[in-house]
C-alpha cells in the first residue's frame, strides 16, 4: 500500500514535469493506475515515469539487490528464495475520435497493451 501511493505520486508528478500540471490520474484497483494524456505527450510521459520509478525502486533496496536485480525473501515454510524487484509496466492505447463506441472498449485496448509491456523484462511501455 505504501508502495501504491508513492507509484501514484510518481504518476502526478510526471504529468506535471509533462504536462506543466496535472492530469486526469485514476487508481482502478490493486496496482493499476489510468492516465489520460494527448497522443503527444503519453510517450514522453511513459519515458519520466520510469525514470522516477527506477529512482525510487533504487533508493528503496540496496545497492547490491539493485546490481542482482533480486532480493532473498523467506516464506512461511522457512525456504529463502529470489524475488525480482519491482518493476513497471506501462500500456499505451492511442484513442482517436470515434474509433469506440464504448469507453470500456478503449480501456479492453489499453489492457492489451500494457500486457504487451508486461511480457518484456524489465520497466517497459508498449503504445498502439
């Protein structure tokens, strides 16, 4: 949760640096944010919020967890083993005027996109 908010901060703040203020921003559940941007600027936006989101993955592990790309966790049972870091996946759906005829399809476009950027490593985005 605490994570969830600094994520959401991020976001903010990357449509500000953007945008030159903010945007419309909605957290839909879970980890799962919404961002409605101009085809110009999502990109870009894209770009800053990975970069502030590597800052603040890289300030929350230490140096060597950062350099393995894992930590060591323990579970219930006592077995220690790797967990990724954090990563951010970003899906971009480009929406032109009149392209759906239901907001709920755009977000179904959107989805497929950001799952898209979820099968690569790492922090990515997809647009389409």
């Amino acid at each position: 949760d605490e994570f969830i908010k600094i994520f959401a901060g991020l976001l903010r703040q990357a449509q500000i640096e953007v945008l030159g203020k903010p945007g419309a921003l909605f957290h839909i559940g879970s980890e799962d944010f919404i961002m409605f941007a101009s085809n110009e600027n999502a990109e870009q936006i894209a770009k800053r919020v990975i970069e502030l989101f590597d800052t603040a993955v890289s300030q929350r592990y230490d140096d060597d967890a950062v350099k393995r790309g894992y930590i060591w966790i323990v579970d219930k049972s006592g077995k220690e083993s790797k967990m990724p870091l954090m990563t951010v996946s970003i899906g971009i759906a480009i929406i032109e005027p009149s392209t759906y005829k239901h907001y709920s399809q755009a977000i179904e476009y959107a989805k497929e996109m950001w799952q898209i950027s979820k099968s690569n490593a790492g922090n990515t985005y997809a647009i389409g």
